[in-house]
C-alpha cells in the first residue's frame, strides 16, 4: 500500500458520500477540517477522515470549494467554455481541443479535428503533430498569430489557398 492513495471499498464510500452530502447541503462548510470534525461526530472511520481519502472520495462525488465554500461543482458549465481554433477559425467547446503538459499545462490552440484532418492529409504522426503545435505554442508565446495555423498542405496540393487570407 502506497502512501497519498485512496483506500476504501464502495460500501464505505456510499456511506461517507451520504454523510458528506447532508453535511454540505446543510451547513457551509469552508475548510477540509471543519467537515473531518462534522464526518467524525457522526461515527465515521477515522481512516476514512484522511485527506486523500476524503479528497478523493469529494472529488468523486464531484464537491469542490466555490467562493470559499464546498459545493456541488457544476461540470457541465466547465465543458461549455468556448475557445477559437487558430486554424479553422470557429468556436467550438474546450472538449474538443487538447490539453498539453510538457512545457506548461495549457490547452491548444487547434482543435482536435483540425489535427485529425492535417494527420489524414500529410500523414503526419497525430501525437508528432499536437508536440509541433505545443511547442510552437511554447516558443512562440507572445507572438503567435492565427497565420502560423494555415493549411500549408494547400498551396502544394491544390495550386491555392483558403486558410491564409491576404
């Protein structure tokens, strides 16, 4: 057994989940300890009252801290953020576009069907293709410009471009 690892089984967490459910319709919890104490006045397991127990089992459950305060955090209205893909230039939900860790998390600025069509077209590698856009990203932070998006295949291929307007 490892440390900083959930250990519970499911029955344990249906009853803890209950519990913290109750707790945090009814009272406004707004630190971890304050809700240890509530779960343990009621008679649950001290080691389920571990932090990377109880996170764990909150993050499940889907409870995060709002304006200080632990709530039902609503995930759905995380998905519908818009973001522009840099090459097809429409506005599409940040699902559809990937997220990167090597240099700094963050995500693309292409969508994933932008990179799909660009690996059917060139056949080009997917997962070489999202390194090339991070680190264009990356190097080019704080100059880059939708241009650097263009379907460069087109030119070749087709005698003109659509994506690069002069």
């Amino acid at each position: 057994m490892g440390f900083n690892k959930p250990h519970y089984s499911k029955k344990d967490f249906k009853t803890v989940s209950g519990y913290i459910h109750r707790i945090i319709n009814r009272n406004n919890v707004t630190k971890l300890e304050d809700l240890q104490e509530k779960l343990k006045n009621v008679g649950v397991e001290s080691r389920l009252l571990h932090y990377h127990n109880l996170k764990h089992i909150m993050n499940e459950m889907k409870v995060g801290k709002i304006n200080g305060v632990y709530k039902y955090v609503d995930i759905i209205s995380e998905s519908k953020v818009m973001l522009e893909c840099y090459r097809c230039e429409k506005l599409k939900t940040s699902k559809e576009f990937l997220t990167v860790h090597k240099y700094k998390t963050s995500k693309l600025k292409i969508c994933i069907e932008c990179i799909r069509e660009e690996n059917k077209i060139t056949g080009e590698n997917v997962q070489e293709l999202i390194g090339i856009y991070e680190y264009l990203q990356h190097r080019y932070a704080k100059s880059l410009d939708k241009s650097m998006y263009s379907k460069f295949w087109e030119p070749v291929i087709y005698g003109k471009s659509s994506s690069v307007k002069v």
